[in-house]
C-alpha cells in the first residue's frame, strides 16, 4: 500500500465517524442535540479529546512499531490485562459493525419497503465483498464517500436552520438514563468512538510518513467533523421532534421535500456501509496480530462474522446505540488514560 498523505488520513479520521448513527443523527441526538444549544459545546469538546488520543496513538506505533492494541491501552507488562482489552475492543468493533447493518436495514425498509430482514442480508453482502480488498479497499472507500457525504449533510442541517429561523427550541434533556446530562455525553461518545476508531487508524500508521502528516490529518478531520455535526445538531435542537425517530435527519429531510429523504437516506447507507467496513477490517486485523492462524484465513473468517453480525442486527438499530454505546464508552475510559500516559513516558525518551 502506498504512503497516506494528510488529506487522506483527514477523510479517514472523519470517515470513522460516519456510520449510522452519526450520519442519521441519532448517535448526535442521544448525546448532544437532546440538551439543547449547550450540545454544541459538548461536541467541540468531544472533538479535542478524539484527536488528540488519535494523535497519541500513532505516534505511538510510528516511534515504536508495536500494533498490539492491548500493549498501547494497558500500563507495564501484564499478559492477561492486554488480552483483555484487546478482547473487549473486538467486541465493541464487532457491536459496531451489528449496528451499522441494523441501521442499513431500517433505512433500506424505510426507502423501498424491502423487509428489515432481506435489507440488512443484501448490505453485509455487500460489505463482505468490499472487505476482501482490506485496508486499501478501505481508504478507497474514505475517499470517495466522505467529501460528498460531508458537503451534503451540511447543507441539509443548513436549510433546516434556514426554515427554523435559527430559533433553538427548549432543551428535551436526557433521552438515555445512561447518559443523564450533556457532560456525561461528551465524555462517553469520545471514549467509546475512541476504543474502536484507534483500532481503524493504528494500522495505517506504518503508512504515514512523518509527523507534520499526522497532525495535519487530524487536524483537517477534526474541522470537518466538527462543521458537520454542528450543523446537525442545531438542526435537531430546532426540530426536536424529528428525534423521536430512528433515523432523525432522514425525517428532517422529508419534511423539507421527500425527494431530499431519498437521497439524504442513500448518504445514510454510504455511512453506514464505511463505518460498517472500517469496523470489521480493524477487528480482524487486531485478531490477526494475536492468532496467526487468522491472518491466513482471514477472509473466511470476516465473512463468517459479518454474517453473525446481520443475525445480531435483528435487535434493532435505536435500542442497540442506546445500550451498547454508552456502557462501552465508561468502560473505555481507563484504557484510553493509559494509552495518553504510555504516550507522554515514550514521548520523554525521543
């Protein structure tokens, strides 16, 4: 593969982001737009948190070579905590993936009426097809899917200000008893993204050249993210009701014109299919670093999962970010301390 340069990893960095529920707004409402303008801010701080442990995590494999997830998260030498924390970071990569293809089906029942069932069987077809490229069918995908995905959220959440009259309404407060105030939110949106985005951005860091790179990267990712997620969140803190939905900005959407829901729906599935990807190719990658008999077998073995994860996805897709999400963002908390100090001790000898 070749060397990534910094407007590759800026759209990666973002792509990360774009699964389900960001893109629909649902991951944005449970833990920002539901408190009000106040969510904004929380965003911004959730951003500064998620870049900079990025940053720490691949300096940390360019200074030091080492891809084990466990090794990075976890003080000192302790076998057991490593393979712990691995083992959890897989599952919340493998939760993810469940999540992506539960969403992809409500909106693939919610466009043409094919049943939740079918919907979600025919996009991890898809996706297992792509996945068989690995990391570079995953940048591919970045890059193609980001820039426009990006520029037309944005100008939806825009339009949707427009016809608020910029008139945010009362705040409706906590929608998850998990995630009681906008604090709480930031907090465990920032772990719980972190936990499975550094496992997406660790292996590309071999092809990264240098360091300005890295900080550019993520410096562009994180403008993007930040400029789209505001202009979704404020147009869910002027619509409120639109929450109350599945997919929040598919709604919006309609409401403005129902040829918008169809394409703002096809944007979704664009999300939902990176996001999707991403997660599934860095969960077999850190289970390959462990279990050589993976690396060797890894496409029957990705396939096999992703087929798990659509018979999981059945759950539903709002019930599962409201669960799965927050219970994995406090228990990541601790890792990602870790791995903010393992970076400053290596940082001292350099």
């Amino acid at each position: 593969m070749k060397q990534i340069s910094a407007k590759q990893l800026a759209l990666s960095f973002t792509g990360m982001m774009l699964g389900a529920g960001f893109v629909s707004g649902q991951e944005l409402w449970q833990f920002f737009a539901c408190f009000g303008p106040i969510g904004l801010v929380g965003f911004l701080g959730m951003t500064f948190i998620f870049a900079y442990v990025n940053y720490a995590s691949l300096r940390l494999v360019q200074t030091t070579g080492q891809e084990d997830m466990g090794r990075m998260f976890t003080p000192g030498d302790r076998p057991k905590l490593r393979l712990l924390v691995s083992s959890m970071q897989c599952l919340l990569l493998f939760g993810v993936s469940i999540i992506m293809i539960a969403g992809a089906a409500t909106l693939i029942h919610q466009l043409i009426g094919l049943p939740v069932w079918l919907g979600g069987l025919l996009f991890t077809t898809l996706v297992v097809a792509v996945a068989m490229m690995g990391m570079h069918g995953l940048v591919a995908t970045f890059s193609l899917l980001v820039p426009v995905t990006t520029v037309c959220a944005l100008i939806l959440g825009v339009v949707t200000l427009a016809k608020g009259n910029f008139q945010f309404a009362p705040p409706n407060g906590s929608v998850s008893a998990l995630v009681p105030n906008w604090i709480i939110g930031f907090l465990t949106y920032a772990a719980y993204n972190l936990f499975g985005c550094v496992s997406v951005l660790v292996p590309l860091a071999k092809f990264i050249p240098e360091e300005k790179t890295v900080r550019r990267g993520l410096t562009g990712g994180s403008g993007l993210l930040i400029l789209l997620a505001w202009s979704i969140i404020a147009a869910l803190a002027v619509q409120p009701s639109a929450g109350a939905g599945d997919l929040p900005m598919a709604v919006l959407a309609g409401q403005l014109h129902p040829v918008l829901e169809i394409g703002y729906g096809l944007l979704m599935g664009f999300g939902m299919f990176s996001a999707c990807l991403a997660a599934m190719t860095a969960s077999v990658n850190q289970i390959a670093i462990r279990w050589t008999k993976m690396a060797i077998h890894h496409k029957p073995f990705t396939t096999v999962l992703l087929y798990a994860a659509w018979a999981l996805s059945l759950l539903g897709f709002g019930n599962l970010i409201g669960v799965v999400y927050p219970i994995f963002g406090y228990a990541s908390v601790p890792f990602l301390i870790c791995l903010v100090i393992n970076w400053h001790k290596k940082k001292k000898t350099l």
